[in-house]
C-alpha cells in the first residue's frame, strides 16, 4: 500500500513533485513492481487525483474517506480503514516520499519480514554515535569516553517502509491502544540514503543531489 495525501502543507502536493522527470508516486509504485514479492499493489489516498498515476502504471487506487486526508487524520486512521475494506492478511506500506529506498531493500524487508514472523517491521536507520535524550546518555556513559565504532547503535526509525498485520493492528485498534506498535515488533535496518524522507522544498533538493550521485555511481 502505497499512501498519498494531496494536501501536504509543507511541500505541496508532493507525492507528485517529480523526481528525474518522474512523480514520486511513481517512483514508488515500480519500485514495488520491481520489487516482485506482492500479491497486489494499491495507491491509497482520499484525492482521486491520484488514481490515473496508478492506473497508468497497472496497480489498483483506492479512496479513502476524505476526512482521512485531512492534517488531523494519523496513519493510524487510514491503515485501520485500509485493514477495514480491504482483504489482506499483512499489508507492507511504501512510502513514495522515501524515493531513494530501493526496490532490493524493499524485497529484502518482505523477506526479513517473513523470516522473523513478526506482528510488526519497522525499518531504521542505525546510528553508532552517542545519543542523549533530555540530556541523558542513551547508549554510553558519562564515564568514560568509548569509541564510537564500539557503542551500541541506536535505532532511528524511519517510515520509509513498515509492516502490519491485520488481526493484531485491527485488535489493538478495537481497544483502543496504540496500533502501529501492537504485538511483537521487528526492526528492518535501511541506509541513512534510503531512510531519507522528503517532507519540505529542501529535502527534496537533498534527494535531487543524492539521486544523481548514486546514478553516476550505478552507470561507472
């Protein structure tokens, strides 16, 4: 399931912000295709806007309520309507605002998914550097200096890809608990390039810039 809102505030309309010539959302739906480990792919948005892109590239659109696209609406909320309406056992979101992930990594995550046989699969970044949270050490100490290649990483968890599974997020949902984090979780590690997620003009330009290099390196 690919997620798409139409009224991004901070870079507007950037699921269709173009990438190389092509819309993210593009980008996104074949790199699932490319990916080859779906039953089936399916842009979710609450603009139909959206639907002649998946159309186009041979993948089904779905519509969510238009109240689940507005700012107050959580990924929470569409998930559980997606889980609701649709037929899927576990269901793998892709991101198109993580452009840079690639379609062996999402491969892998289905993969790494099935092996560790989860309720959940987080994808993150694993930073090996001192953390401190309120000013706390997270993974070292103030007592002494350790090397950085010696810590414990820490894990940065990036949306860029992540797994549920339907009875147990539906269930957590029913209860009202916190369903992204429902059962048993698992953690999917993706670079710091593939964590990257467009949210603003800037990050965009950062994607433009990387997009370019990895190209040139692919091509040499």
């Amino acid at each position: 399931m690919i997620p798409a809102r139409m009224g991004s505030q901070r870079l507007p309309k950037k699921n269709l912000r173009e990438l190389a010539g092509v819309p993210l959302i593009v980008h996104a739906i074949r790199k699932c295709k490319t990916a080859g480990c779906f039953d089936e792919i399916v842009v979710n948005s609450e603009d139909a806007g959206f639907a002649p892109y998946a159309e186009a590239e041979g993948v089904r659109f779905y519509q969510r309520p238009e109240k689940l696209g507005d700012n107050n609406a959580t990924s929470e909320d569409f998930v559980g309507d997606f889980f609701l309406n649709e037929p899927c056992d576990r269901l793998v979101q892709v991101h198109s605002i993580a452009p840079l992930l690639t379609a062996e990594e999402v491969r892998d995550f289905v993969k790494a998914w099935d092996a560790a046989g989860t309720d959940v699969m987080l994808s993150a970044i694993l930073d090996q550097i001192e953390v401190a949270y309120k000013g706390e050490p997270v993974n070292f100490t103030f007592a002494e200096k350790t090397n950085s290649q010696e810590l414990t990483p820490v894990q940065r968890i990036t949306w860029s890809i992540t797994g549920w599974t339907r009875e147990t997020f539906l269930a957590a949902r029913a209860a009202g608990r916190a369903a992204t984090y429902a059962g048993t979780i698992g953690y999917f590690p993706v670079s710091s390039v593939s964590g990257y997620v467009v949210k603003t003009a800037e990050d965009l330009q950062v994607v433009e810039a990387l997009y370019g290099i990895l190209r040139q390196g692919e091509a040499a």
